[in-house]
C-alpha cells in the first residue's frame, strides 16, 4: 500500500526510531516518491530518510552586530544535531535592526518585521514537515517572532539567543564604557553644545566593537532573558555573550536537547503556561526591561491561546520589585550580568526569594528547580543585582496607564528615579520628525509634555520606536522637567518620564488625536491611580472629535499596507492573525 515505507522495504534494514512522526509524511511514503528525490538531492542517505529532521532557522542577516554571527551558529547547530542522530535542515529568515532604522521611515518595518519572522518560520515548518524547530535570533522584534512560529506550530522546539555584544570604550576623550545608547544621545549633546564633533565621531565609532545584540536592557536582552525564565531556551542562553565559548557550546549541545524534547514530546504548549508567562514577568521586572515586552508577551500568549492581558502585567509590576542597576537607567550592561553568574544565578535569587514558580518545564526536559539544583547564586560581592529587601524600587517599573487619554490602556516606563506625578502643557506633534526639528531649533523647554501621534501600528504604520525623540530630550539635558507621550513605542533603551502605546491610537481617533497645544495635561502613576489625563471638559473633546477627520494612511500598496490592514491594537499585542 501507499503506506510501505523505506524501513519495511526488502532489503533495507534500516529501522526509525520512531521520532520522525510529521516528516515521515515525505520520506517514508511510497507515494512521495518525488519528494524523497528532492531530499535525496540535498545530500540526504536512504538511512537519513529515518531520521526526525529538525528545522535550524536563523535569523542571520550581515547588515547588523546583533545578527551577523547567526549563520555561523547555525552552522554549529547543526553540527550537535547530526551528532546527536537527527536531520538538521537550516534555513533562514529576515530581520530588521532597530537601531539602524532608528529615527527614520525604515522604523516603521521593525514591528511587522516580528510577524513576517513568525509567518516565515510557521510556513517552513509547516510545508515541510519538519518535526522540531530550533531557531537562532539576535535582534529585538527576532525573539518573539520565532517564539510565535513555535508556538503555532506546536511541535518541540527551542531558542538559541545570538547573544549580547560586549560593551564599547573610548578612553580618549574620558568615556571607558560605552553602548550604542551613547550614539543616540550623542545628537542632543551636540546640539546643546555639550560635546564637539570630533568627540561625538569617537563615540559613534568606539560603542560597538563586534557582534551581539545591544549591550543593555533593552529589548533584544529583555526578550532573551524573559524567554530564557519562561523555560523556551537552554539555561546561561540569554546572559552567554554573542563571542563567548559558551555560545558555541549551547549551539552544540542543542542537538541532544532537542532529542530529549523529541523523546518525550515536550511542546512549547507543555512550556508556555500562564505561570511560565508569570516566571517571565518577574524576571524582567527584576531587571527593569523594556516595555516592548509588554507587546510581546501579549502577542506570545495570544501565539499559544493563553489568557494573558495588560492587567496580568499591572499585577507582576505590582508584585515585584526592581532590583537591577542595569543601563538604560543604571550603569551595568548584559556582560556585567554574565560575569556574576548569569541569568540562572539571577533566577536561583529570586527562586530562593519566592518570586519565580519552579515548578514549571523548560527545554532541558527538567523542571527550573531541576535546572538550577547545581547553579552557584549571584557571585560574591556583585553590585549589579540589589537585594529584595532593599530595592532600588519596591515593585516593578512598568506601569499600565488609563485616563481619558488612553481608555483601553498605555505603558509606562517609571523607574521610581523620576517621580510618579508630572503635569504640564500640551506640545503637539504629529510625526517624530517634526519633534526632533523643534529640538534642534530648541523649542523643547522645561514643564511641556511632548505629545507625539500618528505612529501607532496603523498610523505609524508599524508603531515606531521613539529612542531618538527621548535620546535628544536626554541629551539636551530635560529628562527630569518635560514628559513625553505617544501612540508609538518607546525603545527598551528610554528612560525618564514616557509613556508610550497608547490606545486607541490617533489613526483610529483616540483622544491622543484630540490634544491641542497648550492642553493642560497630567501624568499620575501613583499605584492606585495610574492615569494620563488631558484636562479639557467631555464637550469640548467631542466638539473636536466631530472635527477630527482621518489622515490618510501612509502606505497603499505592499507589506506596511497590508500591515495596517490585519493589526491588532496595542493593547492585544499587536498580533496580525486574528
């Protein structure tokens, strides 16, 4: 019958090992000759055709640090898979660097960049049967795209993060230790006369000295670490520097880890529970990362049909305290972090501290408690990590905000360094470009609260990252006395008083679209308040919402289209397949 395999057939000898139950599909079906001629082309043996075959999906592209280093991993991937009795097929996917695109219309692919990793995966996966993924990324929007395919997908499956990039120095001019956060703010320096030319031209050529993800809390290691606590990458994967031996290990053990998930069909649904969702919250809480996190984790629960919602985030702010003197607002980068033992000594803390379930599985086939059983803690001495009982903030730094501005939710980043309450006057811009133009002819001054609209992920379209607006405000040295308010994203390298995602957006006539100049507008994240409000009377607001007419989309035709057509609000996540 059609059914008659290659290990059934006389004279073959070879039997499976039974754990190729999606791709034997192709290879073991007499009527899938063609398909098996295909395989047998790419190099693959009779005996090979037995084998689970696992999908090796990079994220590697040159034009970026984060990613540059990725299909060398991936070569050593496969190198553990094929030793461990299994079929590595590699492939690749796209990316796009955030801080390149960074302050120009190129941001606006960024988010949807995160969407097309997860659909690209997904289809891969899924026209070719392959019976495990593991995939390797480096940049921010990487992480949750692959851990979206994984999870649609559903079949075992892990994550390789490319790494963190080592910190940048540039002694010369008195700065020993650098990121990329330095290049950014950088532009408000020189604009406000702070720095010279030649100084700002050694910064951008000494912060990033070889390949990794930027170096800081940022997203790309927010993400890492969150995935890493939630149980879907192997223990040390998120703190392992990019040029680190340890990097080249994990890609070689991989192989005899994705056996085990095999064996014992371990999914990424058994892994990503609401409490593992939970385990992730705490850990970026702890550290203080980014609020693109909040995004993601929402699009991630939604990938896997977990309930997941802002107020779960509200609830783990509210829960646990931040404890990580970690740049953006601190000083140490994710190198410091690795030093000092790492991600698992962080996660044994805070295990011993009750603030991690270690009940929950993880890749490794084994529990977290089972994984941190021999992890020496946090190392003698480390300044890096504060202790529970004396915190740099008794909760967590992402607030989830409400108020007339933002009825259906927005994210602030309050590190407690920047009080809890600004109120101030309305400047309203409608792009970033317009913003970063009033900087330069210093227009910006003290007790204004900067609105900028129109980059939500359908006005934007894509929902920029506004890191150069509050690079700019930073550098010019008004962190403390101007607020900033926008429908876009903030990058998980802002600090001072942000909130960004707000919802609804202006496209979609939010009250952000509403806001004139000098609106009175206040900020009070107090614990039990949490509100951003716009102090103008409800009839006014809807005299000016019968005015308001719709600009007209950005883009008509081809990806950033389409994207607008399919995206979710912010405040789910902005998932593009529901």
């Amino acid at each position: 019958g059609a059914w008659r395999s290659f290990a059934s057939a006389p004279g073959s000898g070879v039997t499976g090992d039974g754990l190729n139950k999606h791709s034997k599909r192709l290879t073991q079906e007499l009527s899938q000759g063609a398909s098996q001629a295909m395989l047998f082309a790419t190099g693959m043996t009779a005996a090979d055709m037995h084998k689970a075959q696992i999908g090796i999906a990079s994220v590697w592209w040159e034009g970026n640090p984060c990613n540059m280093h990725l299909l060398d991993l991936s070569a050593q991937v496969k190198k553990g898979v094929t030793e461990a009795g299994l079929q590595g097929m590699r492939f690749n996917t796209i990316g796009v660097s955030d801080a390149i695109s960074m302050g120009t219309s190129g941001m606006s692919y960024s988010l949807p960049s995160r969407d097309i990793i997860a659909d690209s995966i997904e289809t891969v996966m899924g026209a070719h049967f392959y019976d495990a993924n593991i995939s390797i990324p480096g940049c921010d929007k990487n992480m949750p795209g692959v851990i979206m395919a994984m999870a649609r997908i559903n079949r075992p499956s892990l994550m390789i993060y490319g790494g963190t990039i080592r910190a940048g120095s540039a002694p010369s001019i008195g700065r020993p230790v650098l990121d990329i956060i330095a290049a950014y703010e950088s532009y408000g320096e020189l604009s406000y006369g702070k720095i010279t030319l030649e100084e700002r031209n050694e910064v951008v050529a000494k912060c990033c000295p070889g390949p990794g993800a930027c170096g800081g809390m940022y997203t790309a290691n927010t993400m890492a670490v969150a995935i890493e606590a939630m149980g879907m990458s192997l223990p040390h994967s998120s703190s392992s520097p990019a040029d680190s031996p340890e990097k080249i290990a994990e890609c070689q053990n991989a192989g005899s880890a994705i056996r085990i998930l095999l064996e014992q069909d371990i999914k990424p649904s058994d892994i990503m529970t609401p409490a593992a969702f939970r385990n992730a919250l705490a850990v970026i809480m702890v550290l203080g990362g980014s609020t693109n996190a909040v995004l993601h984790l929402l699009a991630m629960a939604r990938a896997v049909n977990i309930p997941f919602s802002l107020d779960d985030i509200q609830k783990a702010s509210d829960a646990v305290p931040f404890l990580a003197d970690m740049k953006p607002s601190g000083k140490y980068v994710m190198a410091d972090l690795y030093h000092i033992g790492g991600t698992p000594a962080l996660m044994k803390y805070m295990a011993a501290e009750g603030l991690l379930d270690v009940t929950q599985m993880t890749v490794t086939g084994k529990t977290i408690k089972e994984n941190l059983a021999h992890v020496k803690g946090l190392a003698e001495g480390q300044k890096l990590i504060a202790s529970v009982s004396n915190p740099i903030k008794a909760s967590g730094h992402l607030q989830i905000m409400y108020g007339n501005v933002a009825p259906t939710g927005a994210v602030a980043k309050i590190t407690g360094k920047e009080g809890e309450i600004f109120k101030g006057t309305a400047a309203v811009f409608d792009s970033e470009e317009a913003m970063l133009a009033a900087i330069s002819r210093q227009e910006i001054v003290p007790g204004m609260v900067v609105i900028i609209r129109y980059e939500g992920p359908k006005g934007g379209p894509g929902m920029p990252e506004m890191l150069t607006p509050t690079s700019a405000i930073i550098g010019a040295g008004l962190s403390k006395d101007v607020a900033l308010i926008t429908d876009g994203r903030f990058s998980g390298a802002t600090h001072g008083f942000c909130i960004g995602h707000v919802t609804p957006e202006a496209q979609d006539g939010g009250v952000i679209a509403l806001i004139q100049n000098g609106d009175v507008i206040e900020i009070d994240a107090r614990k039990n308040i949490r509100e951003v409000n716009v102090k103008v009377s409800e009839e006014e607001l809807q005299k000016r919402r019968d005015a308001w007419i719709a600009p007209p989309l950005k883009a008509t035709r081809g990806a950033l289209y389409k994207y607008i057509k399919c995206v979710s609000s912010a405040s789910t996540g902005c998932v593009t397949d529901e």
